[in-house]
C-alpha cells in the first residue's frame, strides 16, 4: 500500500465524520424548508405516512451521498496540493 493512502486514512476518517455531521444539519434544514417542520420522520412513526417516510429517507440519502462525495473529493485535493501526490 502506498504511503500516501496510509498518510491519508486519519485525514479521511476525519473528514468522513465532519462531512456525516454536515450532512445531518443540510437534511434537517432541507427537511424544515419541505416539510414545513422541526424534524423528519421516523420510520417507526404511525402518524406519517408511507409517502412522507420514503421521500424523507430518499432525501436524506441524497444529501448525505452529495455531501460525502464532495468533502471527500476536496480533501484529496488539499491532500495533492500539499503532497504532490493522489491519495487514492
């Protein structure tokens, strides 16, 4: 395995958390601005409908693959520019 991508895995497990935590706070703001409410619905919750829960967890996935990709993409940028080197 390259030294690179042994450097990088740190920097990637801390990002990976920063990016989940971004994640969450882009869906719930999303998710008031949609839903017209405080917090998505649960799966579990009667009160909701199938509709609700489903475009609920179809947009938090949406989100969270957006936002994972992105601040992946970037942090092996940063990673070339102050390496020289792809960490992937």
């Amino acid at each position: 395995m390259k030294t690179s991508k042994i450097a990088y895995r740190p920097v990637g497990l801390a990002l990976g958390v920063a990016g989940g935590l971004l994640a969450g706070a882009v869906f719930k703001e999303a998710w008031k601005r949609i839903g017209h409410e405080e917090s998505a619905p649960d799966a579990t919750d009667e009160d909701r409908t199938w509709r609700e829960i489903l475009i609920a967890a179809a947009l938090q996935g949406a989100i969270f693959a957006v936002v994972r990709a992105a601040v992946d993409r970037a942090g092996a940028t940063a990673t070339r520019r102050l390496t020289g080197t792809w960490p992937g």
